[in-house]
C-alpha cells in the first residue's frame, strides 16, 4: 500500500477495526515510512490525552426537573439513591463533617442543586467560567495535598502577581480583610491579585503554627462557578450564611463579610472555617 | 485531581449514585424499556439513572457546560416521549446516544448566531504559544470547542466513550465505511487546533 492508502486507514489501524491480514500490511509500511508513523503516533497522543479529560459530574436537579416536565409525577420512594432531596444528601454530608451542630446549625432549607452559577453566567459566556470552573477543580483536589504546585498554576493562569498588602489596598481600593490581622496562630505567607473572569481578586496564603496553609480569596463578585457541581452544605455559622464544600479531603467555604465575598480554601475542619468566619465577622462592614 | 476512571465505559452501565458501573443484561434492558413506554416513572428513573452519566459527559462538551443540563433534560424527555419507536434492533446504550447527539446539534444550530457574535466580542485571551504551563486538559477542552460539532460527535464517542465503528454509526446513521475517514479528519483538525493552543505532547 501506499501512502495516501495507508493514511486513509489510520484510524482504522489505531482503533483496531482493521482486518488483521489489512493489518499486517500497514505495520509493514510503518517500517519504512516515518511520516505515516509519526502521524499515527499522533492519533496515539491525541488518545492519550483524551484519557485525561475528567467526567462531568451530573447536576443534582436535573432529574427533579426532568421529572417536572415529565409531568410532575412523585419520584418512587423506592427508588435508586442518586437524586435525593436535597435535605438527603445534605443530612449524610452532615454526618461526615468533623465537628458537632454546635457552631453550625444546619439550615432547614438547603440548596444543593444551584451550583452550576446560573447567576454568574447570565453575564457572561460559558467559555471563560468554564475553564475557570475547570482551573478551580483542580486547584482544590491539588491544594491540600501540593499547595505549592496548585497554587502555581493558579498563578501563571490568572497572571498572578505577588504583592504587598498596603499595594493591594491601592490596587484595588479596599482594604483586604487579613490586612486587618488574621486569627490568632496565622501568618501572611503571601498575597497576590489575580486577575479572574469576574473581577480582580486578592488572594492570602495564610500559614499556621503546625505549618498548615490555607488561602483566602476575596473578591466583589459573587462566583459559586469556582466551585462547579461539588455538593454544596449551605449552614449559619457565627450568624452568617456560609457554603462549605469538600474538596481534596478539605474544606472549601464561602461567606459575605460587609460587600466582599470570601472563600476559604484548604480549611481541615469546620473549626477552622468557623475561626475565621468569626474572626472576620464585622471587619469588613466599616 | 481526580483519578482518571476507566474510559471504556459500556453504553449502558447503570451509575449507582456514581460507584462501580453495573451493566445490564439484554433482558434486563428491554424490561426497563418495555416499562418506559408505558410511562412507568420508576422505570423511566432506572433509565435515567443508568444514562445519565453518558449522555450528560457528552452534552457538556458538545453544548459546553453552560447549556448542558438544559439539553441533557431535552435529550430524556425527547427519549421518553420516543421510546415507542425504539425498536429494540439497535441497543438502547446506542440508541439514547444518537438523541443526545441529535439534540445537542439542533441546540448548536439554534444558539449559532447568538454565540457567533460573543465569541466575535471575546477576543482569544491567552493563546499561550510556547507557554507550558497550561493543563492537557483544558488544551483540549478548548480544542474540542473549535470542532465542528459533527466531527466532535464522532470524536467523543470513539475517545470518551469507546464506542465501535459499527456503534458508531448506528448512533450517527452514517455508512460504517465513513466512519474511519471521518475520524481521520476529526483527529487531524484536532491536532491542528492543539499545536496552534501551544500543546506539545
Ligand atoms: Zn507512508
């Protein structure tokens, strides 16, 4: 065969749908043809990275709302456990969290099915929150584990640049909470703007006495898309509606001090969340 | 990062609140079917439950995320309300596919003006040439998104969901002879959009 024959029958020969006679002849020809054998090293390559993507996890809602369009028939009670209500999923999401009710009384009414960010959406094109939904995956899987590695590729996504707390109050003509002191056993490691879809963004590298880092991100703009479909606890904690996720065997949480939205990343239990809510708690009103 | 699950995933594998997949047996599937077209809604939830998965992973990245889980509810009403006419000669797992890729090309054609004109207004921000640092990822998330949809289609059932020239053209309804060539050409304008991304292997 030549090699426009053998070209023509690449992805056959790579997704092994050839007949093994048909086969053997184009392996032949890959012997003595390096351009036809880079090409399929391509299609290779290309396989490789498609086994990379990570699935989409499934909206909560949606075979709620299917169901309504469906004709508002009840869900069998019986039925698969993938969907609950949401106070389901929320009570056994519950169960796991580390600490008691004490700090954190549960709302009654959660909402665990709106963490696509409808709202942030309505503004924007899907393409820029969806990579950034994307970039935030993994930066919260990674950051427990590498919080050096996640948080360098946070940086060289959003040209991240290192600055001084005083800088940051100018650049962005509000004081960031942690300028104001951090809870008690915390230190500034680092503070860097980011320049995200929805807005300019400080972020906090705070350090604990057991060397344990967390980051804070504020920012004017509420964006639950960072978060993308991870189930979602919505709960009080020092009085102030907060939304807790885990990620990466840590917590992640997001709560409104005054007008500026912060989250929290990295936190090991919900002590540590509430520490900060509280600590935070009416700074950022003035 | 989550650990990357097996792709070859069976058309049909039923996601038990997202553990092992369970893969129903022909019988199985055409008690679940039969049921649905009597309108029976726990079957029609077992349906759900066991396609979810698929069809939702390939409405995202040929509608992209915004619209997906309004397609993706097209797609199971669409299934439903046709499930009279599945005949049964070709397996359900294939079946519920071509809706969904039927679905989200009408979706595409529809919001096609819409879209063409913001993505005029958003010039390509980071074009990174030579900038490593920029995931696999989303290198070809991003590449995806510039296939045209058909080509997108066919690619996504090969890579992502492993299904064979025969699956594939049963879903596509395009002579089994195609499907090579068409996937020749998918996978070269891919690699195309990746080098011009800034993507080295
Ligand atoms: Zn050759």
């Amino acid at each position: 065969m030549n090699c426009s024959e053998i070209q023509e029958r690449l992805s056959s020969y790579h997704d092994g749908e050839l007949s093994s006679d048909v086969a053997g002849q184009v392996t032949a020809h890959f012997a003595g043809c390096s351009t036809c054998a880079k090409e399929l090293t391509s299609f290779e390559q290309l396989s490789e990275l498609s086994c990379q993507l990570v699935d989409p996890q499934v909206p909560n809602h949606l075979w709620v709302e299917l169901q309504s369009k469906l004709g508002g028939s009840t869900v069998p009670k019986n039925s698969l456990p993938a969907d609950q209500p949401a106070s389901f999923a929320t009570a056994s999401f519950a169960k796991n969290l580390p600490i008691s009710g004490r700090l954190f009384a549960l709302a009654a009414t959660v909402l665990i099915a709106c963490g696509i960010g409808t709202i942030a959406y309505q503004a924007w094109y899907s393409v820029e929150y969806e990579h950034l939904a994307i970039n935030f995956a993994n930066y919260l899987e990674k950051f427990p584990e590498q919080p050096d590695v996640a948080q360098q590729l946070l940086l060289a996504k959003y040209d991240g640049q290192p600055i001084t707390l005083t800088e940051a109050t100018k650049r962005l003509g509000y004081e960031p909470l942690a300028a104001k002191g951090l809870p008690p056993g915390y230190s500034v490691a680092e503070v860097h703007l980011l320049k995200m879809p929805c807005c300019t963004c400080a972020q906090i590298l705070c350090i604990n006495e057991a060397g344990n880092t967390v980051a804070i991100f504020e920012h004017v703009v509420d964006q639950p898309v960072w978060f993308g479909d991870r189930p979602t606890e919505d709960c009080i904690c020092h009085g102030v509606p907060t939304s807790i996720r885990r990620a990466g065997g840590r917590l992640a949480a997001t709560w409104k001090e005054g007008k500026r939205h912060i989250t929290l990343i990295g936190a090991t239990d919900l002590e540590e969340v509430a520490e900060f809510i509280g600590h935070f708690k009416g700074v950022g009103s003035g | 990062m989550e650990s990357a699950s097996p792709r070859r995933i069976a058309p049909l594998a039923a996601s038990n609140s997202g553990e092992e997949a369970v893969v129903w047996t022909d019988e199985e599937a055409a008690e679940v079917v039969e049921a649905c077209k009597s309108g029976d809604p726990l079957a029609q939830r077992r349906l759900y439950d066991a396609s979810q998965k698929n069809v939702y992973r390939l409405v995202v990245r040929m509608v992209g995320l915004q619209d997906a889980a309004d397609v993706t509810q097209q797609v199971f009403l669409q299934a439903f309300r046709k499930i009279g006419q599945f005949s049964g000669r070709s397996q359900f797992g294939t079946w519920i596919y071509r809706v969904a890729v039927n679905e989200s090309l009408q979706h595409l054609r529809k919001v096609k003006r819409s879209r063409m004109q913001l993505l005029e207004q958003e010039p390509m921000d980071s074009a990174p040439s030579g900038h490593a640092s920029i995931e696999d990822q989303e290198v070809l998330e991003r590449a995806l998104a510039q296939l045209e949809p058909d080509l997108r289609s066919i690619f996504l059932l090969r890579e992502i969901d492993g299904l064979s020239y025969d699956a594939i053209a049963d879903v596509l309804e395009i002579p089994a002879g195609t499907v090579g060539s068409r996937l020749n050409r998918a996978r070269r304008e891919l690699k195309q959009y990746l080098t011009e991304l800034g993507w080295e292997p």
